[in-house]
C-alpha cells in the first residue's frame, strides 16, 4: 500500500478475525467481510446473537489496529 498513498483501498474476500485487524493496520480503509461475519449456520439456526459476537469482535480488530494495535492473543478469537 506504500505504492499508493493516495488511494483507499477496501479488502475484500478472505477476510477472517485472524486477518482483519492485519489489513487495517496494513492501510486498508475498510473491509468487505460475508460468511466470516454471517456464517450460513448462524442464519439457518436464527443465532443472531452469534452474529452480533462476530460484529462486535470484528469491530474491535477494527479499532485495534486504527490504534496501532493488533491482538495480541489466539483465544480474542471468535471460532
């Protein structure tokens, strides 16, 4: 991303929780995330609450790495 400053950049396709907060902090503005963030289980069993962990978790790699953070543990990850 040292090549292009000027230019943001989304990531997109195999963005998971161990590799989210790397993009970000790599220079990514945002990320494209689907069956990380809404796995298919979740929606056919109706675990809503399975997703709004995953959001959550997600958002706070997010932030980690706006805030020069990566996590520093395995288990902050939801599998």
């Amino acid at each position: 991303m040292q090549c292009y400053p000027h230019i943001s950049l989304i990531a997109s396709g195999g963005i998971n929780q161990q590799t989210a907060s790397k993009y970000i902090f790599a220079g990514a503005l945002a990320l494209g995330i689907g069956r990380e963030l809404v796995p298919a289980e979740a929606i056919r069993h109706r675990q809503l609450h399975q997703i709004q962990e995953r959001a959550r978790r997600f958002l706070g790699f997010v932030k980690s790495a706006r805030e020069g953070r990566l996590p520093e543990r395995e288990g902050e990850y939801l599998s």
